[in-house]
C-alpha cells in the first residue's frame, strides 16, 4: 500500500515536472526577443499607366498613390506625334507630388520629317530617407519587422499626384496628333529582422 502511495506521488511529480519544463519552453517561444533591423528599396512597383491622346497643348494626369513606407517614386512621360510630316516638337513634364513639392523634365520629339516620332523622360523623387531604426523587439521575426514598420514615419508621397504635359507643336507638322502616357513607378523601404543573440532577450 505504501509503495503504491509513493508511486502516485511519483507520478504526480513527473507530470508536474513535464507541465513545468513545456511551459517554460511555450514562455521561451513567446516572449519578445531582440532583432537588429536592415532596411532596403524594394523592386519597382509599376503603378497603373495612364494615356491620352490629342493635338498639341496640355495633358493633365492625376495619379493616387496609396503605398506606404515610400522610398522614391519615377514618372516617365512618352510622347508619340505622328502626321504627314513630323518635325521637332518640344515637350514639358511638371510634377507634383501629394506633398506639394514639384519637379520637371523635358525632352523634344524629335522630326526629320517621317511620320512618326517618340521622346520621353522621367521625373524622380526622393521622398523618405532611409530609416534609422536599428532594432526592434517581437515573438518572431515578422513581429518585429512589423513593429519596425509600425514605429517609423514616413510622411511623404502617399496621395494624389498631379502630372502635367505641355506639347508644343513643331510648325511643319500637318494635322498634328499626339498620343502621350505616363507611368508612374515607387520604390518601398522594406525591413530585415535578424535575431541579435541566440536567446536573447528584450532589452
């Protein structure tokens, strides 16, 4: 009797110690741990193209810009004249980015008398400097480069943009005809977390 007694109460030990080292484990796994943090540019993310097409004159394009953590951003404007004869026509880009803040570029189509012609340029922005935020704390990996995200600002480029394209016409071009887009490409910060320390923990 007694020595089954003390088998109970072994047992219970037993389960009591197993019960005591998993949670120990699960405690380990779940709590915060810190990550040193590396930031780069993203691939270019090609917003939605936009077109238009006319005779000579102003072209207007307005552009939603919904990314966030925002690097830098690239407008190319391409411009097409076609007619019977197409001389040198000169073209204007202006943009304006949600902020205000505004940037141009120029280029001429050039002629020579064929009957078709195309020029571009791109405008480009610096809009967020690279983050300085060196560490973060989380679970995982992906926890802290979400609380890394989370805790940086980046206050410019998301919104509306405005685009406007100014053609001159060359004067040897008969009927003149215009066919003019415009695409608009940014370039994210995106994070690395790698763990500071094997079991390391948050400071």
């Amino acid at each position: 009797m007694v020595n089954r007694v003390d088998g109970v109460i072994l047992g219970v030990g037993i389960v009591v110690l197993v019960a005591s080292v998993i949670g120990v484990v699960l405690y380990d796994e779940q709590s915060p741990q810190s990550y040193n943090l590396s930031w780069s540019e993203s691939e270019a993310i090609e917003l939605d193209e936009q077109t238009d097409s006319g005779g000579p004159g102003e072209f207007t394009f307005a552009t939603n810009v919904s990314e966030e953590a925002l690097a830098r951003a690239e407008f190319t404007v391409e411009v097409t004249a076609s007619g019977t004869t197409v001389e040198d026509s000169n073209v204007e880009v202006e943009v304006e980015t949600s902020e205000g803040e505004t940037d141009t570029c120029s280029f001429t189509v050039a002629g020579g008398g064929q009957t078709s012609s195309t020029g571009d340029c791109t405008v480009e922005f610096e809009l967020n400097p690279r983050p300085a935020l060196s560490t973060a704390n989380g679970v995982n990996n992906t926890a802290a480069e979400r609380q890394a995200l989370d805790q940086v600002a980046f206050p410019n480029g998301t919104g509306e943009w405005a685009t406007t394209v100014t053609v001159d016409a060359g004067t040897g071009i008969s009927d003149p005809d215009y066919d003019v887009s415009l695409q608009p490409t940014v370039y994210n910060w995106e994070v690395t977390a790698t763990q500071n320390a094997p079991g390391g923990r948050a400071g």
